[in-house]
C-alpha cells in the first residue's frame, strides 16, 4: 500500500543506493574515475581491479551497507515485522537501493551491477539463505578465480536455497529470488560471452600468495649461495 511515508522510504532507500562510492572514492583519493577504466562499470569488483585492495575493499563494504542499511529503514513503517506486507516492503525498498546503485542520480546515472548492493538486500531480507551463497560463490571462486562465474552460480543457487532449502512460503520472496537469478546473468551477458571465449579476467589474490612464495624462495636460495661463496 502506498502511503506518504512508504513514498518518502523508497525515495530514501533510492538516495542510499545512488552513493557512488567507487566514483567517489576514485576520484577523491586517486583522482581516477573508475567507469573509464577495466570493464566501466562503477562498483566493488572494476574498483578492486583497477585501484586495488585498499580502495575495493571500502567499496565493497559501502555498497553492502547501502543495501543492508535500504532495506533495514522498513522498520520505519507500521507494519509487523514478519508479517507479508513487511517483507513486501523491505523487497520494495531492496530494489528501490539496487536501481540506485545502477543508476544513481549522484553519478549520471552511470553505476555498477550492484552484486555487492545485492549482498546487502539479501542479508538483510533472509540472512540464512544469503550466508549460503556466499559460502558458494567463495568455493567458485577459490576454484575458478573468476568473480564473475563466482556470483552468477551464487545468484542461481539463491532461489534454489530459499524455495527447497528453506521452503519458504511467501510468495513475493519466491519471485524476488528469481528476478535476482535472471537479473545478475542479464548484468552479467558481457562476462559470460568472456567466460566462453576464454577471456575473463581472473582475480589476483592466489597468484600474488603464488608470487609472494616463489620470491621468498628465491630470496633463500640467494642467501644459501652467499653463505655457500663466502666459505
């Protein structure tokens, strides 16, 4: 039901997911606009891509938070908590957060794919079913370095999680679950063409421990032969 305060909610949720923190964060501290750089799009993964761990990892948590915080400003209504009209709200304002984020107002309207403003909704809305696909698109991506092929089967296994795993019964949960599936694979055309072709970008965080240990290695092997000249 629409009102003037569940106007003034999604208004707000939209304003929360339009904060451009990886446009912001790029600009501010490396005078850099991330969207002109790696894939263009403005959010956690192009971030950790193009500035690094210590600019991605404030994105990440940001862009989180946004959709968490989005969803959370449900409890501003009169409606039960648990009850169908509240979970409808927070769905509501969810998406509200997730098309600012896309097209955020703050930013021309050039944003992300909201994966990480996903993380946040789905927390946020059934914290169970979310920490399991996490913990899937963590072995994706720990076996397959690939962060995109990461969130596309975690988005998959959601609907999956909360319509079996769970047997949840409210309807408008059961379509959000599926829209999420079908939206991250239409956000996602670019990098699966990638993934066919072969030509997807791994992640750097094993291969930088790989290079850490093969210099540690080297750097011993060179001391070993020092002590070796000097006797």
């Amino acid at each position: 039901m629409l009102t003037a305060s569940n106007i003034l909610l999604l208004v707000a949720a939209y304003l929360l997911g339009s904060i451009p923190s990886a446009v912001w964060i790029g600009k501010f501290f490396y005078k850099i606009d991330v969207r002109e750089y790696g894939s263009g799009n403005a959010g956690a993964t192009n971030t950790f891509r193009v500035l690094g761990k210590k600019a991605g990892i404030p994105v990440l948590l940001i862009d989180t938070l946004k959709g968490f915080t989005a969803v959370s400003l449900a409890c501003y209504s009169k409606y039960t908590i648990g009850s169908n009209q509240f979970i409808n709200l927070q769905l509501v304002l969810g998406i509200a957060s997730l098309v600012g984020h896309i097209f955020p107002i703050f930013a021309s309207f050039r944003g992300g794919k909201g994966i990480a403003t996903l993380l946040g909704i789905i927390l946020a809305v059934h914290l169970y079913a979310a920490l399991i696909a996490i913990g899937i698109f963590i072995v994706v991506l720990l076996t397959t370095s690939y962060v995109s092929l990461g969130s596309m089967i975690a988005a998959l296994a959601f609907p999956v999680i909360v319509i079996l795993g769970f047997q949840t019964r409210v309807p408008s949960l059961i379509i959000f679950s599926i829209l999420i599936a079908i939206m991250v694979l239409i956000t996602h055309q670019k990098n699966i063409e990638r993934l066919l072709r072969r030509e997807e970008s791994k992640a750097k965080i094993i291969k930088k421990k790989k290079k850490k240990q093969m210099s540690s290695r080297n750097s011993c092997c060179r001391r070993a032969k020092r002590i070796n000249t000097s006797f």
